[in-house]
C-alpha cells in the first residue's frame, strides 16, 4: 500500500511507524521539499494519514481508500467530498482536555495562577491571599455538550461534589436543552464548560445576553471551538469590568492570540493557547491508534472512528 | 463570660461574633494598642478563641476554661501547660489544602504555570507546549499519612482512577507502614503527596535517601509541614538537576521564604506560600464554628474537637 502521511511526527514516531508498516510504501510530507511532489504523492496514496491543508487537497486525491485523520474534529473539511472512508481521533483528545480545563478552573480557585507569577519574581505574599482563594468543592457547574471531553469533565468534577447539569440537545441526561432554558439557568452557575465541537449549530451559540446572565463570581470555560460565543468582545468586557469572576480559555476566535489582544490583559483568565489536547506521548499515541486501525483495515476489518465528512461532527 | 480573641479577624466576622455572644463581654487582642493591657485581658479570660503568641502566654492564663485555638496543628505549643480543655479545628483546612496540591498538580501536568507566566507577557507559544505536558490520570500516587487531608486528596484523585498507596504508622488501609518500605515503593511512584502533620516523628522523615529513590518524571509535593525534609537542599539538588521531574510545596523549613532562597529558582515547582488552608469565608467559618462550640460549652455539651495539647497531634 502506498501511505501518505501528512503530520510531522517526531523521528521517534517515524520509526515506530516504518517498523509497524514492513511491505507498504511509507511516504512523510515533511520529508519532501517541493511542494508539487508532495501533491503527486499525495494523489497516487492509497491511504492518508493526517490532516492536508488547503483541504481542497484532500478532494484532489481521488485515489484514496482511507483517510485517518490526526483529530477529533474535522469541521473545516465541510463541503469537501471524498470517496475513502474516513476515519477521526474520536475520543483521544477528551482526558488531556477534561484535565486542561480543570487545571484552568482548580488553578483560578487555589491561586496557582497568580504564585506561578509571584515565583518568577521570588515574591512571597502569603497570608493576604487566602482570602482570595476558594474551593471546586460543591459548586455549581454546566456542562455545554454531551459528548466525550463534557463525560470526563464529569467524572473528574465527581471527585469535588459538584452538581453537574448537561446543556445538549438530545442527550437524555440533559436537563437543559434549548438556549433558553440555559439563560435561565445561568445565574445560578458557579462555571460554565463549554466543550462543544465546532459546527454551524455551536456557531455563536454563546450569546452576549447569556454572559451577561452568569453572576459576578461565576467562571467561564471553553475547551470546545473558539467561534462559540457570539461575541469575545462581550467576555473581555466582562472580565476587564469583574462583572464575572473569570476564565478557562484554551480556544480563542482568533489563535495564535495577536501581542495586542485584550484578553492578555484580563484578569483572573487562564489562557491554555490551544494545548487542551496536549499530552508527552500524544504523536505515539496518535500513531499507534494509526497503525492499529491499518492492521484492520488490511484485514478488511471494521475501522474505528468512521465519520461522515460531510455531517461535519 | 470573658471571652478574649486573638486571631485580627475582619469587620463582618466581628460582628457575627459579637451578634453571637451577647451578654457575654468581648475583648478583641488587635483593639488594644498597649500590649501589658492585652495581657491582662487574656489573663482575666474565661475563653480563649485563637493562637496566643509567644506561646508561653498561653501558659500563664491559668484562668482559662476553655481554648478554643484557629488553626489544624498546634505543634508549636507543645510543652506547654493548660488547665482549660482545648479544642482544635481539626479537618477545617482539609479539603482545602488537598484542593490546593491537587491544584498544583494539575498545573505542572497541564503547563498552567507555564501559560500564567507567558500570560503575564503576552506571549502565544502554542503548538509545542503539547510535547510538555502530561496527564493525571492514572498516575502512581503515594500519600504520606491517612488523616482528613491525605483522605480528601485520595477521594479527588478518585476521579482520575491514580493507583493510590498510603504511607502510615498505623492506618488499616496503608500498605506501607515503615520508612524501609517507603524507600521500597518510591522508584514505581509517579507523585509523592505529604500530609503528615508536624510530630517529632515526622520531623525529618522524608530523607535526602528517599528524594534519591524517587524517578526521573516523579513529582513531591508537600502539604504538611515543611520540616518533614531531612534536607531540604536535597530537593533544590533533585529539582535543578532534573533529577525529579518536579514539586508542589505548600510549605517550606522557612517561611516566608526569603528572596535569596533557591526553591524560588527552581524549575516545574508551586509555591502555593502556606496558602493551603485558605479560602474565601474561612474567617467566617472559623467563627461559626467557635459559636457552635461556644453554645455547647454554656450548656455544658461535649466540645467538638477536642485535643491534647502534649500529644503534639
């Protein structure tokens, strides 16, 4: 089989991957300079594994068989037809995330935030801030989705007796399910966790009146897709004006964030730049996940993780 | 009664004490500027509400009925006389101190401390942050003692399914139970989490031998007391030289930790500056909790939490 694979992976990875792939033909992007040689070999791969960009790539490449790709979402690929199967990461990335945002929330909470920058300038405060500091313990939490990154918030949240209530559309265990039921809810949130995937329906879906709606101490969180609030400019206000109590952001409408960005300057905000998924063995991860779902493939097994391109999630 | 109050607590929690003690007369240490007049009052004292320093006055107050102290550990005092029945806040601090390790954790595995600071300098680094960071979950942990904090901190880490191992004299539950078989365990151990109280037996007890045994990636974290170290420049070794992999301390030999101090320097390390107990209404808290015994004690009840001073713990 002829393999193209488009993530760069670290050598280490490369060489699991050659061993695990005796017999097929094993060519990296990253290996290759010209960018038209990239392109043919591209075209004439049986398989793909990784994610092409511009995703027009991927409708170009008529000959593939199967698509792997190195993510959980895949909403920028919408529009894009192809005739392989493809294949996503699922639920690879929701640990790493659901620990991310926890971090965020625990760190806001127990002031680690703010030690980690005193330590830089050996500064000891001590006492004064205990008073600035507060417990996970019991609070009141919404969990925006129901997919896997919103179940492992859940189940780490469970070790803190948090009262957990989903907002989803169709989850059966979401008690709140339409944008207006979530306004209503919403003053009585201690956090908010948006873990929402990216689609034409999360587009906005945060609106300027339901930040408006969350009380002075209260937390918001986003570990989904940086387009879900209708209006950044609506948080930053509210963050600069302490007219909530903070924020776990690993996804922004814009990434990288600009120097000039104002939500460098707000207070009490964690921003995690996009790392939620992130984790020291994730390219072997990544690449074992590969060559297991290869192993099926050949075998004309069922693969995991097959998506519809086109549903966009 | 005469009820003499040494902790400097806030406007609205002296109000709450003195709404709960009427017709009793109330005598608040940080209202009096001349101290052989603060004396005198502690003297005259049927109660004592808070932690008289130094800690031979508590000696001389032979009037004393009751102490009720404001704090978890009360080493300090030990040698020290008492006719009055004492009372402790025993598992007041637990929860928040294993919030704040756990927290602190968290941070390390997530690189929170890291995007604080690049927070503080508007700088986006992103994509290889990932390669940093790890994950909680199911992580080795051994915790050193069985009592509240090292109990909350075992049910929050509950919710990361971590392989849990207690380090106690006595704790039915605790696998290891001598200094030989911690030394045993420590190269398996992903984080080591101290919460030990401060004993002549817990004084020097983690050894430079044991800080040697711990591996590479390992974290220590300490929530206890700060003279659990056998040496603590062990540690300043282990943490520069990168032979552990990292270390949440709450406490420190000396605090506040001067500014010349090496652990300020040191790389992948919390200094949370003995905030551990902290939280919003703890001053609050604290009162309640003195009103609900003081009312007991007019009635002649049993006391909550009641100790020995001698024993140390």
């Amino acid at each position: 089989m002829k393999i193209y694979i488009d993530t760069p992976f670290q050598a280490p990875v490369k060489a699991m991957l050659h061993a695990g792939t005796k017999g097929d033909e094993l060519v990296f992007k990253d290996e290759i300079e010209d960018e038209s040689v990239q392109l043919n070999a591209l075209l004439y791969a049986d398989i793909l594994f990784g994610n092409p960009l511009p995703v027009e790539r991927l409708q170009q490449a008529t000959n593939l068989k199967w698509v792997q790709l190195a993510s959980t979402g895949f909403e920028y690929y919408s529009g894009i037809k192809t005739p392989a199967l493809v294949t996503n990461l699922n639920d690879y990335y929701a640990q790493p995330c659901a620990e991310t945002v926890v971090a965020g929330i625990m760190s806001l909470y127990r002031g680690i935030d703010r030690f980690s920058v005193l330590k830089n300038e050996a500064h000891w405060v001590g006492y004064p801030m205990r008073a600035g500091l507060q417990l996970l313990k019991h609070k009141k939490v919404i969990i925006l989705g129901s997919g896997n990154i919103a179940r492992q918030v859940a189940k780490i949240l469970s070790g803190f007796d948090c009262g957990i209530t989903f907002f989803a559309r169709t989850a059966p265990d979401a008690i709140l399910r339409t944008p207006e039921q979530l306004v209503g809810a919403l003053p009585k949130a201690d956090i908010v966790i948006a873990c929402l995937p990216g689609t034409t329906q999360t587009k906005g879906l945060f609106t300027t009146a339901m930040i408006q709606n969350m009380k002075e101490s209260a937390l918001f969180c986003n570990i989904g897709r940086g387009n879900l609030l209708e209006d950044e400019g609506a948080l930053v206000d509210a963050l600069m004006n302490k007219k909530i109590g903070g924020a776990v952001l690993d996804v922004t409408a814009t990434e990288p964030l600009p120097r000039e960005h104002a939500l460098w300057k707000c207070p009490n905000t964690i921003l995690s730049q996009h790392t939620g998924g992130g984790n020291i063995t994730e390219q072997e991860g990544i690449a074992l996940f590969f060559l297991d779902n290869l192993s099926s493939f050949k075998k004309g097994y069922a693969l995991k993780n097959v998506i519809q391109l086109e549903k966009g999630y």
